[in-house]
C-alpha cells in the first residue's frame, strides 16, 4: 500500500526554487576554484586517494546545494543546475580564449632540450618516477630524446621529441624510397 501523500512528498520541497539554484551554483564555483588552485596533476591523474577525496567531496557538498530538502524534485532541480552552469562555463570558455586561459590554466613546461625542471615538477607535484612512466607510455626510451614536455591545463602530457627522435613518417619513407629508385636507375 502506498503512502497517501507519496506523491505529494515526491514534489514537495523544503526549500525555495531560487535558494536552490543560488545554492547549486555557488558550490559549482567554489569547487571549481579549489580544483583549479589544486592544480593541474589531480585532474588527468586520478590515483586510488584522490578518488576517495572526490567521492567524499560530493557527499559534503550534497546538502551545500540541496539544503534540508530531500524532495526528489529538489534533487532534479539540483542535477539540472549543475549541468546547465557547466554547460554554460563549456560554451563561455570554448568562445572566449581569455575567459578559459583565466578558468583552465596554461600549458606548464617541466622538460626542456632533455633536462627536468625540478622547480616546475616541484611547483606540479609531479614525481620524476611519474614523468618517466608517462613518457615511456608515449614511447619515449630516453629523456635526452625529449625536445620539449609540458602539463596541459587539462592534465595530460604533450611531448615534443628532438628530430633526431622523431619516428619516421611515410613522407621520409617515400623520399628514401624515390631515392633508391633514383639510384638504381
């Protein structure tokens, strides 16, 4: 048997639509910028205690942004928000290249003509031992071969290597190729 005012429960919320939506979007901003002054390292590299911190993160946040309500429509309300401001930010950043430099960051060197910048990898958390398994994910066997590395605002690693390093295209085949015909003719 269902409640009588299940329904009414369902729908009923125990605080105003624009207490929530105020609510919603200054939780948004304010864990926007503690992640964006926490740095670029903790959004590509999630290890096992950082997602701890960010499943913990939105239970202490959930009553920031709902308040004392436990409505079900309360609860869409809030979910609608949040899409709705970061889709909001997502087209703002995408039109206006200060606007996201501002909110994203810039691209952070941290190897440069093969050698570590500890200072940068100090300033990005990044160990020396995590650097190397990035570069040998990206195929590279020795950081002399390393032009250039950086840690982009989105957190991945952009590697440039030496030319001298640079695998081979099939530009570089074609040519060797058209000489060895030259040749042989």
């Amino acid at each position: 048997m269902v409640n009588p005012d299940f329904w009414t429960n369902l729908a009923t919320m125990d605080t105003g639509l624009l207490e929530k939506v105020f609510r919603t979007a200054v939780v948004y901003f304010a864990i926007a910028i503690l992640l964006r002054v926490v740095g670029k390292r903790n959004l590509a590299q999630v290890n096992t205690f950082d997602l701890v911190v960010i499943l913990l993160l939105s239970n202490v946040v959930q009553n920031a942004i709902i308040g004392p309500d436990n409505s079900l429509l309360g609860g869409l309300i809030g979910a609608a928000v949040l899409i709705g401001i970061n889709n909001l930010v997502v087209r703002l950043t995408a039109r206006n290249e200060r606007l996201a430099r501002w909110l994203d960051g810039t691209p952070t060197e941290f190897v440069h003509d093969g050698v570590y910048d500890p200072d940068a990898m100090a300033e990005l958390s990044l160990r020396k031992a995590d650097v190397d398994a990035a570069l040998r994910h990206q195929g590279v066997t020795s950081i002399q071969d390393v032009q250039l590395a950086t840690l982009d605002p989105n957190g991945a690693i952009t590697i440039s290597l030496e030319p001298s390093a640079q695998p081979a295209t099939k530009a570089d085949i074609d040519a060797i190729m058209a000489r060895l015909d030259a040749m042989s003719r």
